[in-house]
C-alpha cells in the first residue's frame, strides 16, 4: 500500500501544513520518526527541521519537518513549530493504518468475493455513492442504493442498470472515456450533470475493460478520495484477470452487455441499439433466431470454448445468461437459414448439447421474447433430438398456460359429445374428424392418412356431421376443433 503526497499533505490539514517542495509522482509505503539511519525511498520521515539533512545520493523519499528543515529539498512538508511531534506522528500511522487495512480488505474481496462486494468497501470508505461500469456502460456494481434528489443520472443508472446515451455522448464529447490516469484519479465537471465525479479506467493487457465512477453527493471530493479510487480499482482489475468469461467479453462490451441487456428484457432505446451495433456493420439488416443451450452449472471456461467455436462456424454472437449459453443468430436473406440451422445443429451434436431455437425475429429489440420461445421450445420438446424449432411446438406452447383440469370447460362442445359417442359405442370418429381438418378437409389426403376408401370416409363424414350439427366452413369453428382435440389430450 501506498500512499501519494497529497493524500498526507490533506491529513496534516489541522497542523496548517506548508509544502515548499513537492514530486507529482511521491508515493509512500510507510511513515517512521526520524533517526540515524539510512534513508529509504519509500519512506515518509518525521521529525524536528533542525534534524532533517538531505539524504546522500539520489531519493525520492518524503519529509515532515516540524519547524524549519536544516536543508531545503524535495518532497518535504513543513509544520509550525508549535506542533507537538508525537500527535502529527500517531496521525500519519492512523492514515496509512486506515488505507492498509481497505487494501487488504479489497484484496481478500476480490479473491472470495463479488464486485459488488468491492463496490460496497469502497463505498463504507470514502461515504459517497459509487458504481462499477463495464466497457458498455453496464452497471456491474452498484452501492448503496439510496437516493440523490435532483440527479436524474443517478436515478437512471439505478433504474436501468446502464449509462444513459446523454451521460455517454457528454463523456465522449468531454475526452472522458479516452483519458489515459497518471497518479490520482481527476475530478470531472461535466456540463449538463450537478455533480462533481470520479472516473477512473480499468485496463486488461492494455486495453480497457471498465471503469470505477464516484459521484460527490454526500461528501466533498478530497486527495484521500481520489486516492481510495486508484487503489480500488486495483481489486475489481485483479478479480476480472482471473475471470475467463470477463476475459471474453471484453473488447467485445458494448455488444455482449446490450444483448445480455435485451435478453434479459431491459428496454433499450432505438438509437442506443443502432450504437452498439456499428461493432457489427453486418448486423445492421437481415434476421435474427435466439439459441438457447443450458449448461447446468456456470462454467465460465466451457462458455469461452463453446463461444469461440460456434462464433467461428456461424455469423452469432454469444451471451452467459443465467446458467445458460444463449446465442443470437445473424443471416442475411431467409434462404440462409437452412444452412444456420444446420450448422447449429451439427456445433450441439458435436458438444453433446441440446438447445431450442426461436421463431424469427427481425430487429433485437424483441430478443427478450425470443429467449422465451427458444427456452420454451427446448422445455416442450418431445424428442431427445439436439435441436428444437420453436415453430414445431408453438401451438403446445400456447396450450401450457392453459390448466389441464379446464380441459373440457375450453372445448369445442361438439366435439365433446363426439368423443363420448365414440367411447360409447367404439367408434374413432373423432380421430376421423381431426384428419380430416389437418388435411385441409381434402378427402383424398384424409383418404390417404386413414389408408381408407373414398366412400368410407364420406359415410363417416356424413354421421360426424350428424353428431355435430355445427358449421365446418367456419375457420374459427375448424380452429376450436383442432385446438380442442389438444386440450382435451392434456386431462389425460
């Protein structure tokens, strides 16, 4: 742990400190009374001025000179004679005990521990609120969740769970977000915001991963502030190093979190979608089918293997959402369908998994109903086939919600009594009746499906309709019946 210049000079505030000579890069791991001994460069000494000799050879370490020094050099804070040493002393250790122990705090946070954890120490110390942003301007993190009246940002943050398009066009227009940080973290004024921040990037192998926001609510921004920002964001760098999946996704952000976003049922604007999407030109027209693949447990390594290798094989994007790999398939003309779901069908085959894929949808911001259906049609799926089209078990979807006591409350009446005639005297006139209707009431295919004969299937026409006495040309009539022989399957 240490500790920048500033952060001490803002400590000694009450002892009226008086800096003659100060390095911008000064940063100390340790604070020690002045004695014969040699000096180290890591070291903040204290003692009376008359005691404090430049070192010999070069040093970057740091002075505290209660009085005047018997030499002037750099990096050396003087106090007024009257300063007991003692109480300057035991104040320092306090500030470096304090910022000792949120490292280790952070330290064990980021091993065991959550992001939101991280964001929840800093925020027990520095008392202001403050969030995790990913590189799409996703909320990782977010604490405490109070609010801020008349800071409207705030509010959207904590509504949505994601930068709203005015604060990031603010932070681009501002050079924010392309800010290289040299030393403490700055402190930004932006036009169009009440409130003073923090921002401090998050880099991975050199290139940016998320960045740490702070927003000055409840307490005046200071050095010491500034200070507890660089070093947390050292905890949530350290834990998404050792995160496979973070690994993954980043350089990829502001694609992966507006589709985790959309699959999840955040609303996202228009205008923000077509923004993320210029990562992806050739996104910008064609359709769109959501795969869903359950993995039974977060397994953030077989989620960057399975993503590298069907990214490679089909035009899609993959997302880690709830257990689960869900991939959004991208083809251009509806002739090229077929091949996607061939080629989806071989990567489940070949991983031994099994997936649903959803109806067609042609702009993402119905992804969240895809998901749905893509669930729903691996939850319905009769068969131990690797790939189910939701198409195939659309109309069995829309009879789970009906319950299978109500069964008969929802059928076609007619059709009722036809199943009991049929019981009552062994006929399978209602069998009849149903090929009839799937065939388009086309008495040669009915004739075909039964294996029977033209005549024989118009006598049983002829007594069904007897039985019924309803209107066959009524489409809606054909409809209940067919919808009816489902419902009346499900009480069984």
């Amino acid at each position: 742990m240490t500790i920048s210049l500033p952060v001490i000079i803002d400590a000694l505030g009450p002892f009226q400190p008086e800096v003659r000579q100060c390095s911008g890069d000064a940063n100390y791991g340790r604070v020690c009374l002045i004695l014969d001994e040699e000096r180290r460069n890591d070291t903040l000494y204290v003692g009376p001025g008359r005691s404090i000799v430049e070192p010999e050879g070069p040093g970057n370490c740091g002075f505290v000179s209660i009085g005047e020094p018997a030499a002037a050099f750099r990096n050396i804070v003087v106090l007024p004679d009257s300063c007991d040493l003692h109480e300057v002393f035991d104040c320092l250790q306090r500030v470096f005990l304090r910022f000792s122990e949120y490292e280790l705090d952070l330290t064990k946070a980021a091993i065991t521990g959550s992001y939101q954890e991280l964001i929840e120490i800093g925020h027990r110390f520095m008392a202001n609120p403050l969030f995790l942003l990913d590189s799409g301007y996703r909320v990782l993190a977010l604490a405490p969740d109070v609010d801020i009246p008349g800071d409207r940002e705030y509010d959207y943050i904590r509504r949505n769970g994601i930068s709203s398009p005015e604060l990031v066009k603010v932070l681009k227009d501002e050079g924010v977000l392309s800010m290289e940080t040299r030393g403490l973290p700055q402190i930004y004024s932006l036009p169009g915001f009440p409130r003073a921040s923090i921002w401090f990037n998050i880099y991975l192998d050199s290139r940016y991963a998320a960045r740490i926001v702070v927003i000055d609510a409840f307490k005046s921004f200071s050095p010491s502030d500034q200070q507890a920002a660089k070093t947390l964001v050292e905890a949530p760098e350290m834990k998404m190093s050792r995160d496979e999946a973070f690994r993954y996704i980043r350089g990829k952000g502001p694609v992966y979190n507006m589709l985790h976003d959309l699959i999840k049922g955040v609303h996202l604007d228009g205008s923000l979608i077509a923004d993320r999407l210029q990562y992806l030109p050739n996104w910008t027209k064609g359709f769109f089918r959501v795969l869903f693949v359950p993995l039974g447990s977060t397994d953030d390594q077989s989620f960057d293997y399975y993503a590298r290798v069907m990214e490679r094989k089909i035009d899609s994007r993959l997302v880690l959402f709830e257990n689960a790999l869900v991939a959004i398939i991208h083809y251009r003309r509806r002739d090229d369908f077929p091949a996607a779901r061939d080629a989806t069908a071989a990567f489940l085959s070949g991983n031994a998994l099994r997936g649903g894929l959803s109806n067609e949808l042609n702009g993402l911001a119905d992804l969240h109903d895809s998901y749905r259906q893509a669930v729903a049609a691996l939850e319905l799926a009769e068969s131990d086939d690797q790939l189910h089209l939701y198409e195939d078990y659309a109309v069995k979807h829309i009879l789970s919600f009906c319950s299978p006591e109500n069964g008969r409350l929802l059928s076609h009446p007619s059709l009722v009594r036809l199943k009991d005639f049929d019981n009552e005297n062994g006929t399978r006139l209602s069998e009849t009746l149903r090929t009839f209707l799937e065939n388009e009431r086309s008495l040669a295919g009915t004739s075909r499906a039964l294996h029977i004969h033209r005549n024989t299937l118009l006598y049983r026409i002829n007594k069904i309709a007897a039985i019924l006495d309803v209107d066959l040309d009524d489409p809606n009539t054909r409809l209940h019946f067919l919808l009816s022989e489902r419902l009346l399957k499900m009480e069984k």
